[in-house]
C-alpha cells in the first residue's frame, strides 16, 4: 500500500521527462496514484503520451489555460472518467523569451499579459474548476509549482520572477477561501533545475552552478527530490499544511546572496 493508494490526480504541465510535474506524477503513480494529464497541442500530446506507461497509462486530456470554457471541458471530462479528484498539480508558466534578457523595465505589455496570465491566473481558474471535484470527495489537496525569484531578484529571470510573487499570494488566498471545505493549497518552491521551461532563461547554467556552490547541501535539487516533497504536499502526510511555499532548493534560499 502506497501514500496514495486509491486517489486521484489531475497533472497539468508535463512537457517531457525532465518536468518537475512528471517527477511529481511518477511519485503519485509509484505511491498508488491514478492520474489525469493534460497537454495543450499535438507536440505535447506526443511526448506525454510517450510517458503513459511510466505514468500508470493515465488518461490524457488537452487544455489550453487560456481559455475558460476549455478549463471547464477538461475539468468535466476529468469527473466523468474518474468520479473526481483528490489532488491537483499546476506545473505552468511561460514568458516570451525577448522578456528574459536585458533589465526586467523593458518587458513589453502584452508579454506582461500573458505571462501573468499563463503562469499566475491559470492557477486560480483551474482551482475553481477542480474545487466541485474535491468537495465530492470529502476535500484534497492543490500544489503548485513556484520558485526564489518570487522573493528575491534573479538575473535574467524578469517577468516570470514578478509572475511567481504573484502566484504565491494567490496560494495564500485560495488556501484561505478552500479550507472550510477541506481542500489544502500549497506551492513547492524548487531550486534550479534543467527543464524544458529553463532553456528560455539567460545564462542558466551560470545559475545551476551558482546554487550547488552556495547551497548548504553543496549539490543541485534533483526531480527525485522534487517527486518526494510533492507527494509529501498532496498526500496526508501534510494534512496540517496549508497556505505554505515549501523550499526544495538544498538550502540555498536561506543564505544571503
């Protein structure tokens, strides 16, 4: 028997098998998870699909985050296959990459935009979404994927540094508004590392190097590490944590720079 035996989860943002949603996905699966993944475009969908068995052959459902009516029909074919949820994992974020050079000043509006949009506010429509699949099961647990640059400046990570503040304070709010019904909301701040997501920030190696030198475990965080804290997020081994940004960085968010 697993921590999880008998739930289910619905994983957004599982781009290939170095995202930190499938390092969290595979825990779930290995600890008796049964998962839901979407994917946004026939690209994702190719690659998550190459995934299915090491996913427990999960059922795969496309959404595109930006748009609402999409969110329900994912939302609504996930309580038609699975009877609801117990867990929900948002793994997403994007910036264009002309705003991840230079000063963080020059970001464009409509780059601003949808990062904000994609990144922050898709979280919280999708908790909306999920919330009725929750409630049918008694409660449950929402995660979120987060990192330093939310509260200290990162160079080159601009925009999406200001994007992650911004979903951090969302946490706390939807974490405040859920528990009366039983559903905990929390984010895993993890340290850095290579993503598919972490080709688009500048010098990022320079980074990497920079947080194994600094960090009090001397190494960088690794996707087992990350899969661990997220099953111990999801799971009711946290079931008195709510609200809060868990580090998984070796330490390094608690030396001065």
């Amino acid at each position: 028997m697993g921590f999880v035996t008998g739930k289910k989860a619905l994983v957004l943002g599982i781009a290939n098998e170095r995202s930190l949603a499938y390092a969290i996905g595979r825990r779930l699966v290995a600890e008796g998870a049964q998962l839901a993944v979407t994917y946004q475009g026939e690209v994702f969908e190719d690659r998550v699909r190459k995934l299915a068995d090491s996913l427990g052959d999960p059922l795969l459902v496309s959404c595109d985050v930006t748009r609402d009516e999409d969110i329900e029909r994912t939302v609504a074919a996930v309580g038609r296959e699975l009877g609801g949820i117990d867990m929900l994992v948002h793994a997403i974020a994007y910036a264009d990459k002309e705003d991840l050079v230079g000063p963080y000043y020059t970001v464009s509006r409509p780059g601003f935009l949808k990062a904000m949009e994609i990144g922050a506010y898709s979280f919280t429509a999708v908790a909306r979404a999920a919330l009725p699949l929750m409630e049918g099961r008694g409660g449950g647990s929402m995660l979120t994927l987060t990192y330093f640059g939310a509260e200290k400046v990162i160079q080159h990570y601009n925009v999406m540094g200001v994007t992650k503040a911004a979903l951090e304070a969302s946490v706390r709010y939807l974490a405040n508004d859920f528990g009366h019904l039983g559903v905990r909301v929390n984010a895993l701040s993890a340290g850095p590392i290579k993503t598919l997501s972490a080709k688009g920030v500048s010098d990022f190696n320079s980074m990497l190097a920079h947080s194994r030198e600094k960090a009090p475990l001397q190494r960088n965080v690794t996707g087992e590490d990350i899969g661990a804290a997220g099953l111990f997020l999801l799971s009711d081994l946290s079931s008195g944590v709510t609200g809060e940004v868990l580090h998984v960085d070796c330490g390094y968010s608690i030396i001065g720079m």
